[in-house]
C-alpha cells in the first residue's frame, strides 16, 4: 500500500493521489499540520514526525510504498507507468 504525505492547497500532492487513484491504487493520506482546521476523520503530523520517517525530506508529497521511499509525484509516475 502507498502512503501519501500531503499538505493542504499542494497541487502535486493532488496529482498524486489523482494518479493513485486512476491506476486503482489504495493509498493512505497523512496531512502535514500546517495550522489548517483539522477534519477527525483524516490523520495530521507534524513536520518533525514526517522527518522522522523521510530525514532528508524538504517538500511533499513524499510517496511510500509498503514502508520504502518512492520519491515524490514524478518518482510516482515512473513507476506506476
């Protein structure tokens, strides 16, 4: 299964759960806390639990498949193509 690490307004996250989801893909969104109103049924972290997983990450999406680093959008589409 993906993971999706995502923010709100981020156009490439939306295009890669929009990819994910056209090729059938399930997937888990987690929502960096940005200040944002939060919504109970979704799952936020915080900048510091996303590095905690992705050290090196400085932006997102930041895409796992099955616990593994894919990259971000255009690692996505790679190898989903």
């Amino acid at each position: 299964m993906f993971t999706v690490y995502s923010k709100p307004n981020c156009p490439w996250c939306d295009r890669a759960k929009a990819l994910l989801t056209s090729k059938g893909e399930a997937y888990e969104e987690i929502i960096l806390d940005v200040g944002q109103p939060k919504d109970e049924s979704k799952t936020y972290v915080s900048v510091a639990e996303l590095k905690a997983v992705v050290p090196n990450a400085q932006s997102v999406p930041q895409i796992l498949h099955d616990g593994v680093l894919v990259g971000g959008y255009t690692d996505l589409a790679k190898v989903l193509t």
